[in-house]
C-alpha cells in the first residue's frame, strides 16, 4: 500500500512499478482526527466521487496508473489516496525465443524464477504408421502421414539401420541430420528392418515432442525379367544375358548367332500385371518375396488331405517330407484340405507351415477355410466343432512378414480354435483380422506372442481372459508405437490391458476397426 498522496486542486496522476493497483481509497482531511473516506474500485469505470460539494474525478485506469483530480467548494483543505497492489509479480524477463536466453534487472529482493513452456506439439493416434509394401532402393515411402494428424508443428524424419540407436542418439542428432520430408527406400540398398525416427518440429507456439520411432519391413529390390516376343524369328539363336532376376540400372546383353543381318532390336518396357484383389475366393497363399523353401512341419500322424500347388498349377498331397523347393520372388503357393481326413492341424498332430533359406521372406494372404474345404472354403464361415483346429499353424514361421490379408472368416469360434497361431514369428509385422465378437476358452491364447516386430493387429472383441480366450495373445511383442485396432464398444478393454504400466506397455488402442 501506498500512503497519502495529496490532491488538491490540480490533477494528480498515480503512476506505479509495485505491481496491478487493484483499489484506491481516497480521503478527505478536515482538520480534525476523525477521516471519513470512499473506496473507488480500480476494475470499474472512471467516473467521480462525491464530498457533498466537493468531488475527486477518477480518470485514466490502467494497471500500473490512475489519473485523480479535485474540485468543489467543501471548507477542507486536502485529499489523500490510499493505494492497494496486487502482489507484487517480480521484474520482466525479456525472453529471446530465438537464442532460448532471457534478462532481467534484479530488484532489492529474491527472485524466484517460474518458466511457462508452450504447449507440445501433437501427431494424432495412428496418425504415422510404418508402410507394408516399400521395397528396397525404390521411390516407395517408408511410412504413412494420415491427412490433419499433425498440430502444431512439422513432422522431422531420420532413417537408421542399427536397432541399438537410442531416444538420445535421437536426441543428439544435428538439426540438419533431420528431413521434412517422408524418408523412401530409395537410398536402402538391401531388405531388412529399418527404424524411422520422427518427431514434431513445434511452431512459433507450440513445443518441439520428444522423438520416436517406427519399425519398418522393407522388401527386397524388385526383379525383372528380358523375353524375346512371341514369333521371334530365329528364336534360338538370340540370347538375352541375364534374362532373369535383372535389377533396375542393371546392364543386359543381347547376343545373336545366326548369318542375317540385323539392323537393331526393339525393347519395349511391359507394365506390371495388376495384382487379383484377395477375397473370400482366394485360396490360403504362402508368396515368396524373396527366393527360399517352404516346408511344412508335422509333428505326429498326419492323415492324407493337406494338398498345395505352385502358382496355381496342379495339386500335390503333402507328406512329413515335403519340402517346396526352388521357390523365386513372387512364386505363389496355395494350401488345401479335402475337410474329410484332415480337419484338425493341432492336437495330437502338430502342422506348422515354415521357411528356410538365407534371407527368405514371405507374405500369407487368402482364406484359412481352405484348408477345411478345398472345393467349397469361399462360402465356409464355421470350424469344426472340435479343439486345436489352426493350433500353431505358422508357430516360429520367422520368414513371414505380413499376414495383413489372411482371412479368417469364422464368427462362431470353437475351443483353442487359433491358440499360437503366429507363435513366435519374430518378423511378422501385421496381424490378420479377428472378426469374431463372441470368444470360448483359449480362442486366441498366445495367438502373437513372441511376434517381436509386430507393430499393427485387428481384434474386434472385447478382451476378457476368464477361460484364456486372450490370454497372453500379445505376450513378449515389444515392438515400439504398436497398435490395436478395435470396434468403439471394446476398446475400453483393451485399454485396460495396454498403456504404461500395464500387461502391455508399448501397445495403444484405435477404435476404428473396419468391415
């Protein structure tokens, strides 16, 4: 408070550095030792107080000044104002956003200093997923920005190999390691799994996030192949050297033998052929990405009726021996079962599908009935109504990376109809659909547990554990920023189970699972 500042008939002016003037009580003196006084209220607007005759005009508020004058004819001689503040707020930093350095000149006491930061920048839920179909040493993005997923900022790229690169590597980075733009294949040179690490660059209002990472499969460069057309005369005197597995930039003779004369050859560059939509229709597929062997793995008895073709070509009974050999990048192999002697791949007999070969990778894709129902799996939507009928199917199968469009139809699901499917595929990055709403005991028990790269499944059911129905079906899947996509109604279940402190930590859940 500030005491007895004295107006008589000339304009006085209060001006203050204490802090915000909050009141004002102004006073008459009349000579004698009593005061009578009236408050006048900062916040309200200027207007005059009365004396009987006498007035004080209050003008000019502001939070550090007020403007007093005095007029009237009442027989005493002064006024005094009494002053209050608000606490008193410390001296001004004059803050350089661009240099993060701030002064200030220091007052006759202590100062206490309160940094206020921007609010951080935001990326929406599964608003940067890893892509599933780049391929080494193409123009094909690494990941996936949805459209509006970014608040408040710039999203900053860097792409690193090494699995061991920290958060504070991350951190450590010169400003001008980073790139604005979505990072492609085009400069990896082999398949494997590279890590993008992002995070938001904050505007003028808003704080730069921590960065993250993303787990992402990149594919083997493509292959191509050199034929001569069809008609080709003199056919068996040409030759195209490498006719085979020839990559982009990659340098092709062309020979020819024979006594005419030639005057040049056309080369005419073909179109890729549109890939066939997957659909109920579509067969359990197994496709090389890369070249390898496929086998299958019994453990037991097998009774005849597990069947498999090469590229749609004739069907072949599969033994304990059958080994599928000489397979090349983009071979195709279909899977079958007459649904009469076979129709249990778990139990007593063990059937796990599985690869081999230095750098194999594989994708699976079609419908699972066909292993139930080779003539009629595009309209079967029910399993046997016995236990373990896919137990373990692809159990530590580590060739597999993509099983995103594998279909599985059943809605009425039967007693550890899918416990360890996926058990142990340690390169799987996306789940099938579980299209199931009502669950029974150790449905999906351990159905991904060991997938160590799996980053994206699709559960619609709500989790519950009461008879193992979801028991451990995400145990040990701790690859970083993974995501559960599920129907609005379960999502609050599954939220239970995942985030921090919880079963499982790495994991988030996006209700927007789709038909």
């Amino acid at each position: 408070m500030n005491n007895c500042l004295y107006v008589n008939s000339n304009t006085a002016t209060i001006t203050t550095s204490e802090g915000v003037i909050t009141k004002l009580v102004i006073k008459k003196f009349d000579g004698t030792y009593g005061d009578n006084f009236t408050e006048a209220n900062v916040g309200v607007t200027p207007g005059t107080i009365t004396y009987g005759s006498d007035e004080i005009i209050v003008t000019d508020i502001n939070a550090e000044s007020v403007t007093l004058s005095r007029k009237g004819g009442d027989n005493w001689s002064t006024s005094s104002v009494d002053v209050y503040y608000a606490s008193p707020s410390g001296p001004k930093v004059a803050w350089d956003k661009a240099k993060k350095t701030g002064t200030f000149t220091m007052p006759g006491g202590n100062v206490t200093l309160e940094p206020e930061y921007y609010d951080l920048a935001t990326l929406a839920d599964n608003g940067l997923t890893a892509a599933v179909d780049a391929a080494a040493k193409t123009e094909a993005p690494l990941a996936v920005l949805a459209e509006n997923a970014v608040t408040g900022g710039t999203l900053m790229y860097f792409v690193i190999y090494d699995e061991n690169f920290s958060q504070a590597d991350a951190i450590a980075l010169a400003e001008d390691e980073w790139e604005a733009a979505i990072p492609t294949a085009e400069t990896i040179e082999a398949a494997g799994t590279y890590y993008v690490w992002y995070y938001i660059k904050g505007d003028d209002e808003h704080s730069d996030t921590d960065p993250q990472r993303l787990a992402v499969t990149v594919l083997p460069e493509p292959t191509y192949a050199v034929e001569f057309a069809e008609g080709t005369e003199e056919s068996d005197k040409w030759s195209a050297i490498p006719n085979t597995g020839v990559k982009k930039g990659q340098q092709v003779t062309v020979n020819y033998s024979g006594s005419k004369k030639i005057i040049g050859v056309k080369a005419e560059k073909k179109a890729a052929p549109a890939e066939e939509p997957v659909t109920l229709a579509t067969p359990l597929t197994i496709e090389a990405i890369t070249a390898g062997t496929i086998r299958v793995k019994i453990d037991g008895p097998l009774e005849t009726g597990m069947k498999y073709s090469v590229n749609g070509g004739t069907k072949t009974t599969i033994t304990s021996t059958t080994s599928i050999e000489g397979l090349k990048a983009g071979d195709k192999v279909q899977f079958y079962g007459n649904g009469t002697q076979t129709q249990v791949y778990g139990g007593d007999t063990e059937v796990s599908i599985q690869g081999s070969g230095d750098g194999f990778q594989t994708k699976a894709y079609g419908n699972i009935m066909s292993l139930l129902d080779e003539e009629g799996f595009a309209t079967k939507t029910d399993l046997p109504n016995t236990k373990y009928v896919f137990y373990g199917l692809f159990k530590e199968n580590s060739t597999l990376i993509d099983a995103s469009e594998m279909l599985l139809p059943a809605t009425t699901l039967t007693e550890a109809c899918y416990p360890q499917m996926f058990n142990g595929c340690t390169s799987l990055t996306t789940a099938p659909k579980l299209p199931a709403t009502t669950l029974t005991i150790s449905c999906y028990y351990c159905m991904f547990s060991r997938c160590t790269s799996l980053t994206s499944a699709y559960v619609k059911a709500a989790y519950i554990e009461d008879d193992d129905e979801c028991g451990s079906i995400f145990g040990d899947c701790t690859a970083t920023g993974a995501v559960l996509h599920t129907a609005p109604g379960s999502k609050a279940s599954w939220e239970n189970v995942m985030g921090t402190d919880k079963y499982w930590e790495n994991w988030s859940v996006a209700d927007d699972w789709e038909e």
